[in-house]
C-alpha cells in the first residue's frame, strides 16, 4: 500500500541558510523539539498554525514551497 508523505527538504534548507536547528526552531516557534524531529523526519504534516508560525520565524514569504510538496513511499 503506498503512503503519501510530505517532502520537507526545502523547509530544512531554510532552516539552514538562516543558521536555524530544530532546537532553535522549536524555541522560536513554541512548537515542541519532538514534534518538529517527528514531522520533518517522518514526512507527516504539520498543523496549518505550526506551518504559517515556522514561517513566519524564517521570515518565508509562501507555505507551498515548504509544506505543500508530498512524494508517495
């Protein structure tokens, strides 16, 4: 049975191109450390707040780039 998952690969170069870890994300955001590591490692999707407050810290203009590309395991 496939399973479709979300591909956080541009989030985590954001992440990096603005010198943010999941630690300082989670701080930032509100949002807990095991809940990031879980979303971005397992693919599933964040809560539309969760997305639009990740972006916001990141200072990212669109949510589409980074939460709105899925692939299928």
């Amino acid at each position: 049975m496939n399973k479709m998952v979300f591909d956080y690969s541009a989030l985590k170069g954001a992440m990096r191109s603005k010198g943010y870890t999941l630690e300082k994300l989670a701080a930032a955001t509100g949002i807990g450390m095991s809940t990031l590591a879980v979303h971005i490692s397992r693919g599933t999707p964040f809560r539309v707040d969760q997305a639009i407050g990740i972006c916001q810290v990141l200072s990212l203009e669109a949510i589409e780039p980074y939460f709105g590309v899925t692939k299928v395991r």
